[in-house]
C-alpha cells in the first residue's frame, strides 16, 4: 500500500520532534493519526529553518541588533519550506493557511521578542516570500526548485528505509540554501 504523503508529513513530525526532546522530557505521542499534517508542515518548516541556522553559523541574537532585516529572511525562509511542505497536501484536499501560519513561524523562531518586532519581521517576511514565490527572475526560480526538492528530499530521507540518504545528510543543505538567500538579500 502506497504511503499518503500527509502520512509521511506526521511521521516526519514525530521523529524531528523525538530527536529534539531532551532525556528528562516526556515523549511524543506515537499514535500518527493524532498528528495533524499542516501542524507537521509548521513544525517542520520551523525545524529545518532552526537546523539552517544552525549549520550556517548564523545568530539570530546578534543580527537583532546588529541587522534587523536578516530575521526577515529567516522568517520568509521558512514560509518558502512551509510552502514546499504543504504544495503536496493540495492533492489530498488539505489547504495550507499562510495567514496563520506566519504568526506561529514568527512566534516559533523568535519566541520571546516584543510584539512590534514580530510584526515588523512577518510583514517583512512575507514581503520576501511573496517576492521570492512570485518572481521569474532565474536565480530565484532556481532557488525555489532547489528548496522544494530538498523538502521533498527531506521527508524521504526520513520516512523511506530504501532512501539512499539519511535525515543527518540532507539537513545541512537546508543551511547552504540558507546561507544563499541570507546573500541575497545581504548584497540587496
């Protein structure tokens, strides 16, 4: 039996959330059907954007004084991974809420910033993201098919025993990819 891509989605979720428990920390819950995928598609996009971050050695911390604007591209980061996540659960009836979903990726990544910063960053997050999705310019429509494989890419690795790559190999290219748009809007 072929193996729903929301499915896949959830068991996503519950391995990247069991790999981030500490030992002192309860355990997810095993039972997939009681994972929702749009809260997996949030969960992971803020997942592989903290990863990105992480394996391009950048810091949110300084950049929120030092480059304001930087948080930004974070947050249009994982609205690009939030897309790529959810394109494939159109097909299984499930629409993806960017509205929404843009708030919890803010109040995710920068947990604990006043609420006047959070809006500054989504509305210039979503400006980036709307630029980015819309665009035809070539670096950036490379840009997006080079994320969206690495999506897809990611939940295999995870969910398939016959990928050839494990979770462990795909997740620092989410930070080269990371480190290529952080460039972009640097030179901007």
């Amino acid at each position: 039996m072929e193996t729903q891509y929301s499915q896949r989605l959830t068991l996503m979720h519950a391995l990247c959330l069991a790999a981030t428990l500490r030992d002192d920390e309860a355990k997810p819950n095993t039972n997939l059907d009681e994972y929702d995928p749009l809260s997996a598609a949030d969960y992971l996009s803020c997942y592989v954007t903290f990863k990105a971050i992480q394996a391009a050695d950048r810091s949110p911390l300084a950049e929120r004084t030092e480059n304001f604007d930087m948080l930004s591209v974070y947050q249009a980061y994982a609205m690009l991974a939030y897309a790529f996540f959810t394109s494939p659960l159109v097909q299984e009836g499930v629409t993806p809420d960017f509205q929404t979903v843009q708030i919890t990726i803010a109040k995710t990544l920068f947990a604990g910033l006043p609420e006047a910063e959070l809006i500054e960053i989504i509305e210039s997050g979503f400006n980036k993201f709307q630029l980015i999705a819309d665009t035809e310019v070539e670096h950036w429509t490379e840009f997006r098919e080079n994320l969206d494989k690495l999506v897809i890419s990611f939940v295999i690795a995870g969910t398939d025993d016959d990928s050839p790559y494990g979770m462990d190999e795909v997740l620092p290219i989410f930070g080269q990819l990371l480190s290529q748009l952080c460039e972009a809007f640097e030179s901007a």
